[in-house]
C-alpha cells in the first residue's frame, strides 16, 4: 500500500505509551499509521488524537498532537499515513 510521510515523533511517554507526533501533513481518527525509525517499524490504526488534551477527529500541517500508540516509538521516528 502507498504511503506518505506526515511528521515526525517529537517524544515518547514510556509510562503511558503515548506519542508526542509534529504534522507535516493531514491526519484523522481512522487513519491507518506506519511508524518507521532504527529500531522501529509497526503499523496501527488510530483510535483517538488529543491536542493540548482535548480530543480531535483531524489535525493538520503544525499541530502536534498525543497519539496512544502500540508500539515503542522514538523521537524522530518517522510517520506515514497509509493511503488507499
């Protein structure tokens, strides 16, 4: 399946399993995510994003947003957005 980088993982909560991720591009609830770093390399559906605590369905260009993530992530892991 085709994908297309939107961001970067600025940071990773261990503790809560959450990741820190600063969009490139455009990215909504439903989305399906591929994390890609040196030591990383999973795929997961997104069930929920918050910005500044506050839930949304999309964000875009600039937003950082909190991801829970299944995976370990690392800072500056890369994220595609798996396209269709």
């Amino acid at each position: 399946m085709p994908e297309q980088e939107i961001g970067k993982i600025a940071h990773y909560f261990n503790k809560i399993g959450v990741a820190a991720l600063e969009l490139t591009g455009d990215l909504s609830v439903g989305n399906t995510i591929h994390v890609k770093g040196h030591t990383s390399d999973w795929t997961q559906a997104v069930g929920s994003m918050q910005i500044e605590h506050d839930m949304v369905e999309k964000a875009g260009p600039g937003d950082s947003v909190g991801l829970k993530v299944e995976g370990h992530a690392h800072e500056h892991d890369v994220v595609y957005k798996v396209t269709d």
